[in-house]
C-alpha cells in the first residue's frame, strides 16, 4: 500500500471537533476519523518540533536519538534510520512536502519546501503546502512502485494569521477594546512580548501598511479564537487533499496516518501562546489512521500511546515488521491494537520531556502526571518546581497535587528514574536532559518590534 503521514503542527487535540471540542473546528477531518480508527490518547513524549519529529521518525526515544532542544547544534546520528531511509530501502518513492530540513530530509526522494507571506488575515499556509504536496504526488504517481509521502501543514502555529473568512470564525466582539485589559499579561511576558507587539495589532483600515496607526488586541478571547479559526482553515483547505486522494484513485490503497508534533498552549497556565510546558494541552496530540479494508472504519480507542509507536506501527501495516525490528525500534506497533479494536495501550507509563524554552521532565500515566523541574527553567515563567496532577479528576490540570499526595509523587518519580537510568544503561548515552542546553528565551527584539506607545 501506499502511505501517507501527515503533520499538523501544533495541533492539540482538544481543539479538534473530532476530539471533542464543543467548536466544530475540523468537520472533514472529522470525516476521515469516521473512516477509520482514531486514538483518544496519544502523548507526544518529546516536544517541541525537532525532538517531537524526530521520535515519530526513528520510533525512539531521546535516550536513542539525543536530540532534545529545538535548533540545537545537535544532529540525528546517521546510524539511525528515519522511516523514510526505511522505506526507500524497500522500495517505496518517497516524497515530502516539507521544510524542516536537517536529518528530516533523509531518505526523500523527492523533498519540498514551501513557503507564505504572513500578513494580518492573510497567512494562507495550507495552501502553500498543498500546492508543493501536489506537486510531489503527482510525481509519486508517476512511478511504477508505492509511495510514502510525508506532507506537513502549519497552520495553528503562532503567529495566528487566519485569512478571511475563517478570521471572524469563531469570535464576534471588538478585540481592541479599550477597557478589556485581558492581553495586558501576555504583554508583560518578558520572552514573548516582542514578539506579540509584531503581530498582534488591528492595522488601520485606511492605512494598512502604516503600523504606527494600528490598534493593539487586547482581548484574549480574540486570540484564542484565532487559534480555533487558523485549524478551521487548515481543516476546509485540506479538504482539497481528500479530493486528490479520490480523484486520483489513491484512496482505496493508501494509508493515511494523521498527527501533530505537539499542541499548544493558549491562555490555560499562562504560558502565552506557545508550545512550552508539560501540561496536555501540549503533548496530548491527535493520531488518526485511514486505509480501507485493513483499518476499521468508526473505531475510537483509549488505550495510552506515543508518537513513538507510529513508525512501527506504518511499517507494520506495509508487512515490513522485520524492518522496524532491524531498526531497533522502540515503540510498539499499534496494528494489532487497530485490527481488535482493542483499548489496550501499549505503556503505563511514558517519559516526557522539555528542553525548549524550559527544562523539565516527567512521568505520565493513565491517571497521574508528575513534572519534575530541573532548576534551570527561567524564573519569569514562576511556575512551581514540581507538579502533579490527577488528570481523571482535574484534565485542565489546575489543581497541583505535589503537596496534597506526596505519596504519589514519590512513586512516580521513582518509576520515572527506573526508566531513566535502564534507558541510560541500554544506551549508554548520557542523559540529554542534563547534558543539553534550553535553546529559546526570547521571540524577536526590541529593534524589529513596534514600540507600545505607537500602537496604544
């Protein structure tokens, strides 16, 4: 069969319809969950981009790969194999439209890039990827061997630029209101505040280009709107893609696996907009798989799965099993899983990890969670150094529990030790956490920004 992964970054699941969420934000991808089977609890173990890709690549851990920060001096051992090397191998074409570059290219056939112009209500970034994942099609099409595509849309990552009409989506009220000052802490927020003076502001109707008339949002909802509208516009451009599938006559032998790298962080621990922290609002991410005939139609499962065990599982369905045991893989392929129906997960506990904008770790299970701070995040975020979290009876996670069941924390932290060090003995690679430094502390400058008194 033919195979297609597909990216969403910076997706968080509870902001898919699909998932739940109460706005209908995904309508046709809602469609192609319907058609197949979709997990309910995916756990992006590694985050932000490069670490989170990397593991849904090799299908390991950081303790393998090592790479754990995001742009980091860091390369992907060439030893390891990415599931593209993989399936070049075994004769698949291989295709992407993509622009992560570095060890992301490898094994690609063909790799694409693309690129948009960011404007306020005018970003249109699916677009562009759709037009460089046609064209890439269209030449895997041509071959006389399946193909693995890898296609990977940006949509809901900041800055939130969704055209009109998806712009007013979700969101009806004035977000420059003088008296709502609900922006003024995202503002005050030292390694973000640049960065949202550059694009946060309502320009001048008269005078779009002139920024020194603009009027700065003060609203979140606004913001968070965006948020919900840039998936929205994702979702009905993408609809395009499903088009193609059906036009060309792929979608009977393709498989279509649908994820993110992590989600993102709105307005819920004030943490801005971004993708850092721990909570499930960013490691919690969407793992949808489509193919007809091998992967039943309507299924929803609970069990506990990563983005680890998505490269096992593809290889698995292509009957290339004997492949991801060469490669050493240490996730587990979830094809069983899909075929029974089974709401069996395949960890009891996974290791997460941040080494982005913060440096933390932690411990996840079905029920509990517990974030161990390092002592190296920066203070300005002032959260407190360790955290737990009963996720059955507090998902917002809102309630720190570290003081109230320290009886659970001790033992989560000691299975998340136990897993360290038998990883840190298997490998024989030092510990990335402690040997690697935070690679983001502030967006943009005070040079390239717009001053605040210019916009008020």
């Amino acid at each position: 069969m033919n195979v297609i992964l597909i990216s969403l970054d910076t997706t968080r699941a509870q902001s898919l319809s699909c998932y739940g969420y109460e706005r209908l934000t995904s309508p046709y991808l809602d469609r192609i969950a319907e058609g197949g089977t979709l997990f309910e609890t995916c756990v992006s173990p590694h985050i932000p981009t490069h670490p989170a890709h990397t593991t849904l690549f090799t299908g390991k851990d950081v303790f393998t790969h090592q790479i754990i920060t995001q742009g980091g001096k860091k390369n992907l051992d060439e030893n390891i194999p990415t599931l593209a090397q993989i399936m070049q191998r075994h004769g698949y074409f291989t295709v992407a439209a993509d622009n992560l570059g570095r060890w992301f290219s490898r094994g690609f056939d063909l790799y694409e890039g693309y690129s948009w112009t960011m404007k306020y209500k005018g970003a249109r970034k699916a677009e562009a990827v759709n037009k460089t994942a046609f064209k890439v099609l269209d030449a895997a099409r041509g071959q006389d061997k399946p193909f693995f595509a890898f296609l990977h849309y940006w949509d809901p990552h900041t800055p939130y630029l969704p055209p009109e009409p998806w712009e007013r989506m979700f969101y009806s009220g004035d977000e420059c209101d003088p008296n709502n000052r609900s922006m003024d802490e995202v503002y005050d927020c030292e390694p973000f505040k640049y960065y949202f003076m550059n694009w946060m502001f309502k320009p001048d109707e008269d005078d779009p280009e002139d920024r020194s008339k603009a009027r700065l949002w003060t609203d979140r909802d606004y913001v968070n709107a965006l948020y919900d509208a840039e998936i929205a516009y994702m979702d009905h451009t993408m609809q395009q893609l499903w088009t193609y599938l059906d036009d060309a006559g792929l979608t009977e032998n393709t498989l279509l696996v649908v994820t993110a790298d992590h989600g993102e962080e709105l307005d819920e621990h004030k943490l801005w907009y971004d993708h850092h922290g721990m909570y499930e609002t960013n490691i919690w991410v969407p793992l949808i798989f489509r193919h007809p005939g091998s992967v039943p139609s309507g299924a929803r499962l609970n069990g506990l799965v990563t983005l680890k065990d998505a490269a096992p599982t593809i290889l698995g369905f292509c009957g290339l099993e004997n492949a991801a045991a060469d490669a050493q893989m240490e996730g587990g392929s979830l094809k069983q899983i899909i075929q029974n129906g089974s709401h069996e997960g395949v960890h009891e506990g996974v290791y997460i990890t941040e080494n982005a904008w913060m440096r933390k770790r932690g411990w996840r299970t079905d029920r509990w969670k517990f974030i161990e701070e390092t002592g190296h995040t920066p203070e300005v975020y002032n959260l407190s150094k360790n955290e737990l979290y009963d996720l059955k009876a507090d998902p917002g996670e809102l309630n720190n529990l570290i003081n109230e069941r320290p009886e659970i924390a001790a033992q989560l932290l000691a299975e998340m030790w136990e897993f360290i060090d038998q990883r840190l003995c298997e490998t024989g690679l030092p510990d990335p956490t402690e040997e690697q430094e935070i690679t983001l502390r502030r967006i943009g400058s005070l040079e390239t920004a717009v001053p605040r008194n210019q916009i008020l």
